[in-house]
C-alpha cells in the first residue's frame, strides 16, 4: 500500500510539509481523505487560515469526487472548486 500525501499547493508534500489530502493507493480502492476542521472542508485560504497551526485538523475520508475538486482547488486556488467539493461532501 502506498500513500500519496498533498500540500497547500496540491503537490505531493515534502517531508515536514502540512499535509492537506491524501490518496491510499493499493487494496481494492483507493481512499481518498481530505482535510477537515469543524466538521467541514478545511479551506487553507479562508478565514480560519491564520489559525492554522493552533487547529485540531483531521483527514476525513471522502469521495472520488471530493477528493478531486479539492485538489483542483488547491491549485488553482479557484473558490468555485472549493464550494463544489463542500457540497459534495455535505451530500455524502
């Protein structure tokens, strides 16, 4: 089993760099996990990014399409992205 793991950037993390999603490879599937704060998508550009290392963080498994939205956001920095993947994982 591999495990890919994502920074602010949405490139693969260096060793020591947060980590805002990941990717489990191998298994049966894949499992795609995402940062979350609150119950909710962790926006690390939003109002609560300045608090980041006093946070309590916690990868929270999520869909394909979450994960992908995500990770879109992460590097475009778009906020459509991030609205989308907040709804999709509000709708399971």
């Amino acid at each position: 089993m591999n495990e890919i793991l994502y920074s602010k950037s949405g490139l693969p993390a260096k060793e020591g760099e947060k980590v805002f999603a990941s990717r489990l490879l191998g298994g049966q599937q894949d499992v795609f996990k995402v940062s979350v704060y609150n119950n909710m998508i962790y926006d690390p550009l939003g109002t609560d990014s300045n608090r980041e290392g006093k946070l309590e963080l916690t990868l929270k498994k999520v869909s394909v399409s979450t994960f992908g939205l995500y990770l879109k956001y992460l590097k475009t920095k778009n906020k459509t992205h991030f609205l989308q993947a907040q709804r999709t994982y509000n709708n399971g």
